[in-house]
C-alpha cells in the first residue's frame, strides 16, 4: 500500500558465553565478570562452528569481558570473520542481582525464598517464574541495587531497539548474552520453549526479530547446524 512502511526483519542468534570461573564454583554472576575457564573457551569454540555457515553481516556482545572474550574467540571459528564490525551493547548484560552478586547461589535464593517461604532457586522459580522472581531478588536486596522486573525489561528493550535500528531487513547476526537474559527473552515471547532448564554455556538460541515482535526459532541449541 502507497506509504505503507515495509517492516524488516532481522535474524539473530544469540549465545550464552562460555563456562567463566564463578559458573564453575556455583556464585551469583550477574554484572560482576570473571574470565573464561578452559571449558568455556571451548565452548565458544563450538558456538562458532556452529555458525561457520550463517552469512553474518555484525557481531554483537554485552559489554561484560565474558561475553566480549567468548565472542572473540567465536568469530575465530567463523570465515572471513575479521571483516564482521562488532559492538558492544550494555543493554545485553546479565540481569544485575545488586547485593547478591559473587555471592554462593544456592546462599542467594534460600534468602530471597524467604520472603515467600521458599527456600531453593527450582522451587522459587517453579512457583513464581522468572520475572516474579527478579522482583523477589530486588525487594530482597539490602542495598536496592539489584534490578526489578521493569528495570530489566526497560534496558533489554533499548537494546533490541538500538538492534533494530542498526540493522537492515535480512541482516543475520550473533548477539553473545548472558544465560538468565537470553531464557528471559525465550520465557516472554516463547513461553513453552522453557522448560525450565539453566542456558547451557555456548548454546544458540535463534530470534526472528521485527520492528514490533520477538519470534523464538530454536532455544538453547548446542548442535545446530545452518
């Protein structure tokens, strides 16, 4: 139709980065960093492999090291890579858990259950879902730094925003996130794809993103193949 705006749309794949130090001992990661262990640099390795295939036009990444270095070490794997530009967008970042952050997970979630006489992640999680349980964690926090639901959702928007508007129609690129950002993005726009299980470090998960709306393709791949 005569001035009718055609809507565009973008494919990206987001990856979880690799397995970091504060993974392996079980701690709150959220805007706190520590460095790859050698199982994560092989799984961003893998992830790029993965897309060896997928003809990338930019590379995306939070502005944490882990996912900065994960997506480095990615775009190794994948050909003609060093002519990708890559940004970094802080609006990617992990969900902040304010106090808690470093802190020994299991430790973190028996004191925010407390509130609603819970007293582990599973249960917490199992009866109020990601996004009620990010207001648990905020109300929670000593210091009220760590993020609400509607922090979260505020900064993720403006980064798929800025996404967008980078970003011309049929552009296809990697975005390297963070595991409970990326299962969030999955558990609001394609709810029956959670099943409850953590983001595996390195996985895929593919976005069909338009100027209005989020499609989830596939979650938490680490075996996909373009």
């Amino acid at each position: 139709m005569e001035g009718s705006k055609i809507m565009k749309k973008i494919t990206a794949y987001f990856v979880r980065h690799g397995q970091t130090m504060l993974n392996h001992y079980n701690k709150v990661q959220g805007w706190i960093d520590s460095p790859l262990t050698a199982k994560g640099r092989a799984d961003a390795q893998r992830a790029g492999r993965q897309l060896k295939n997928v003809p990338l036009t930019a590379a995306y990444s939070s502005d944490s090291g882990r996912a900065i270095e994960t997506a480095r070490i990615a775009l190794r794997e994948i050909p003609d890579s060093q002519n990708l530009v890559s940004y970094q967008y802080p609006e990617f970042r992990e969900q902040c858990h304010g106090y808690f952050e470093g802190n020994d997970l299991n430790q973190m979630w028996q004191f925010v259950g407390v509130q609603v006489g819970l007293d582990s992640e599973s249960k917490v999680l199992g009866t109020y879902g990601l996004e009620k349980a990010r207001d648990l964690i905020h109300q929670a926090d000593l210091y009220g730094d760590a993020e609400s639901n509607d922090m979260f959702w505020e900064r993720l928007d403006r980064g798929f925003d800025k996404l967008r508007a980078n970003s011309k129609d049929g552009d296809q690129v990697v975005v390297v996130s963070h595991g409970v950002t990326i299962r969030s993005i999955v558990d609001r726009y394609a709810p029956e794809l959670d099943e409850g299980i953590a983001t595996i470090n390195g996985s895929i998960t593919k976005l069909e993103i338009t100027d209005d709306d989020i499609h989830v393709d596939f979650f938490n791949k680490i075996d996909f193949q373009s």
